[in-house]
C-alpha cells in the first residue's frame, strides 16, 4: 500500500488550478445512463472514485471513449441492470445508478451499500423518494431489487432530510418519469445544480435546482449532449486551509468563491487574508489565526467535507475552538491521528473540542478516509520533522496527483511505493 513522505515546514508558493468536481463528476457520469444518444463530458478529474465508476459503467456495458481531454459515454446498447458487490462496496456513489437503470429500463438489481468508515450511511431517503416514484422493492442476498411494471409516474416527495445522493437519484429518475414531480427539502449543493444543467442540456425539464424546492416535467427521452463538470469547490478549500497554516502567499485558480462563501467567511473570521477574485482566492500571510465554533450543515451551511481540514487548522490556531459535525455520525477518525501529530482534540458526542496553539511534530499515521487523510496531510506540512501517511489510497480517490502538485509548489512530499 502506497504511503506519503512529508517533510514539515516547507514553503507553499505559486499557484494552483482546481480540477473539476469529483462529487459532480460522479452523478453526471451516471446521468450517462438516462439516454441511449451518448453524453460527451469534460474536465473530469483523474481520480480513483472517477475510475471506479467507469468500471460500473463499463460493467453495464455503456462504452467509454477518451477522445483528447473529453470522455465519451455510449449507453445504447446496454445489457446488464446488476450493480455488483464488487464495485458498489468500493463506492458508495454506486446507489446513483439505481434511479437512471429503472428509470430506462424499469428494473436494476444493486449490491446494497454497507456503512463506512464516516457513518452507517442508510439509503432510506432514496428508496422512499423512488417509490412514492412507482417503484417497488425487494432485499434478498444483499442485493436490493428495484422495479417499476410500467412507467414511473411523477410525485410530490418531501425529503426527509437533504440528502445529495437522494435528491440526484430522484432527479434523475423523475426526469423520466410521466408528468410532474416535485421534490421539497431538497439538497442544494452546487454538485446538484451542476447535474440539473447537464440534464436540462440532454432534453430534461428540471427548475429549481439549487433551492430547497425542484420541479421535474418528465420527458420520454433525452438526446446527446456535451457538458463540462465544475470545478472542486472542497479541493479549493482544502488548498486555502493549506496555505493559511503555511502563512503563505498562494493563489487558488479556476474556482468560484461563491461556492465557498460559508467556509471562506469562517476563515476571514479566523483572521485569515483573503483576496477574492471572481475565479480565483488569493491567501496571503496573517499575523494571527484563531479558534472558533462551527457546526456541519447542509449547503450553504458549513461543509462536512472541509471539516477535517479546518481541524487541523484549529490545532495551530489561537486559543480554543469547537466543531459539531452534524451531516455523518462518525466523521472523526482523523481526531486521534491529528492528536498523534501533536493536537490536543477531545471528542464528546457530536463536538471535537480543539486547544489550539500546538507545536506539531511528524509522526507515523493511518489515514481513514478521503477528508481525514488530507487533514493529516495539512498537518504534516505544519509538522516539525517527517510525517509518514499509510493507506493514502484513501487520498487518491479525491485529490488528484496530491504530492505532484505540493511538491511543485514547494513542499517536500514524496509517494513510497
Ligand atoms: N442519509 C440517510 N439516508 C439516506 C441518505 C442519507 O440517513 O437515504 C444520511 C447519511 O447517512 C448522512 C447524511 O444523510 O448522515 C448525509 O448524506 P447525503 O446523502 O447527503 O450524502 P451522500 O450523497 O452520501 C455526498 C458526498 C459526500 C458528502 C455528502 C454531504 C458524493 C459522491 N458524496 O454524499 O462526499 O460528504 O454528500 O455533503 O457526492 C466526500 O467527498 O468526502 C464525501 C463523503
């Protein structure tokens, strides 16, 4: 298993351009499914998430085409509607297919997605929303079987709560539902906006995506059409947390701030400089950076994916600092690897208690998952001496090329093999 090197320290300077969104990427490379004229997509990121769900789609037969920059999805001639253990317990973004395969072709047999390391991660509010879509299903050897007996007829569904992967699952499948769908509370992630946009350009009728409340008109077919994914608004943040602990001046390319308008403020509130572009975030060095108190929530609210690096931000800050995480049950695994780098987080429910102003030293650590691994990346760059990650696997299905693109900016960080 591959590991990272770090050693602390180091500068970071020059710039960076954030690819495009792998929580966009995914659904929309899922939206590939809905129509049989080929989606043709652009600046997809070069991840393991990314080609892990080319392998299920590969694995439906859809055939995929790289042609320079641009990745071509064929889903005429589909033959399979299983999704297999295999692929579906690498990622749980595999649920996605669920909606799109009944959607088409009225029936899709899907391995059921177990927990993971951040949370048991029930997929409830998907199945209810499908249903209420005409859907009915069935559980037998840990396959959940999906099927409609003759179209799916559009609904009025309340989520529960705004789940991401539900409010796509359903948004794809009402758009091929007969009539009008309406979903209220739904999730309003940048991520979903950018799937309605493809679909809408494929033929779909979809208004309101962004807002708590979306309209779908069922269409019976979508035609061909090209999209370009947005960009990585949890990478952008990710490298400005990064910078911020360095006291560095870096810029952050090709990114709209108003995605991070949230996490952004907190930061400036935390005493960072920021220079705010329209496409760009320039930090630039600060005399003092202190704790404070957050919470997890929904979009606009703070981002569960930033949590971990704003973590590792806290333990070097000024004075205390409080995170409640509020979206997954179990998003601390990073606490006792940050804590062997030197934090002091205490953890009591739902709440880390962070002291901040603590001297990081490098150690040995285990990253988790995709978030907790690039927090101890933060923190091995701060780190006094060499910092070893194991299972950096966890990184790559998220951060692309991580070490090439630190390394050409300055820090010392090396992949071992
Ligand atoms: N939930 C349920 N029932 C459901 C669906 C969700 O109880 O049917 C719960 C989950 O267990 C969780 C909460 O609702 O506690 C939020 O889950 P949501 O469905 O919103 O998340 P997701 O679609 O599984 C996406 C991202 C995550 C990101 C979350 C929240 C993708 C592929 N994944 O997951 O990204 O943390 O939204 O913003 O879009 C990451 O990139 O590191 C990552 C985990």
């Amino acid at each position: 298993m591959d590991k990272l090197k770090i050693t602390g320290k180091t500068a970071l300077h020059g710039s960076i351009n954030i690819p495009g969104a792998k929580n966009a990427a995914l659904p929309i490379m899922v939206a590939s499914l809905l129509s049989e004229n080929g989606l043709l997509l652009k600046n997809l990121p070069v991840l393991q998430d990314i080609s892990t769900m080319k392998l299920l789609l590969e694995s439906f037969r859809i055939k995929i085409k790289h042609i320079n920059s641009q990745t071509f999805f064929n889903s005429s001639n589909i033959k399979n509607h299983i999704a297999n253990y295999d692929l579906v317990r690498k990622m749980r973004a595999s649920i996605l297919v669920l909606g799109p395969l009944i959607a088409r072709f009225k029936r899709a047999k899907i391995s059921l997605p177990g927990g993971c390391a951040i949370g048991t991660r029930p997929i409830d509010i998907h199945l209810t929303g499908l249903e209420k879509l005409g859907v009915t299903f069935s559980t037998e050897n840990g396959f959940i079987f999906g099927e409609v007996k003759k179209n799916l007829v559009g609904a009025i569904i309340n989520l529960s709560f705004p789940s991401v992967g539900a409010t796509e699952n359903i948004m794809m499948a009402a758009s091929l539902a007969e009539g009008k769908t309406i979903i209220t509370n739904a999730a309003r992630e940048p991520e979903i906006e950018d799937l309605a946009k493809c679909l809408n350009n494929m033929g779909a009728k979809i208004a309101g995506a962004g807002t708590a409340q979306m309209r779908i008109e069922g269409v019976k077919s979508l035609i061909k059409t090209d999209h370009s994914i947005i960009s990585d608004r949890i990478v952008a943040g990710t490298y400005v947390i990064a910078a911020i602990m360095l006291n560095n001046k870096f810029k952050i390319s090709n990114i709209d701030p108003k995605l991070l308008s949230t996490p952004l403020k907190v930061l400036q509130n935390m005493g960072a400089k920021l220079d705010i572009g329209n496409d760009y975030i320039t930090v630039l060095p600060s005399n003092t950076i202190k704790g404070t108190t957050l919470e997890t929530k929904p979009y606009p609210g703070f981002p569960t994916d930033l949590q971990a690096q704003i973590m590792a931000l806290m333990s070097i800050a000024k004075g205390q600092s409080q995170i409640k995480e509020k979206i997954f049950e179990n998003r601390f695994m990073h606490v006792s690897e940050l804590n062997r780098l030197g934090a002091n987080i205490t953890i009591k429910n739902d709440t880390a208690y962070i002291e901040g102003e603590q001297k990081l030293k490098g150690a040995q650590v285990m990253a988790s998952d995709l978030r907790a691994s690039v927090s101890l990346v933060l923190a091995g760059l701060c780190a006094e001496g060499e910092t070893t990650i194991n299972r950096v696997y966890h990184l790559d299905r998220g951060y692309e090329k991580i070490e090439e693109i630190l390394g050409k900016c300055g820090c010392k960080i090396t992949r071992i093999k």
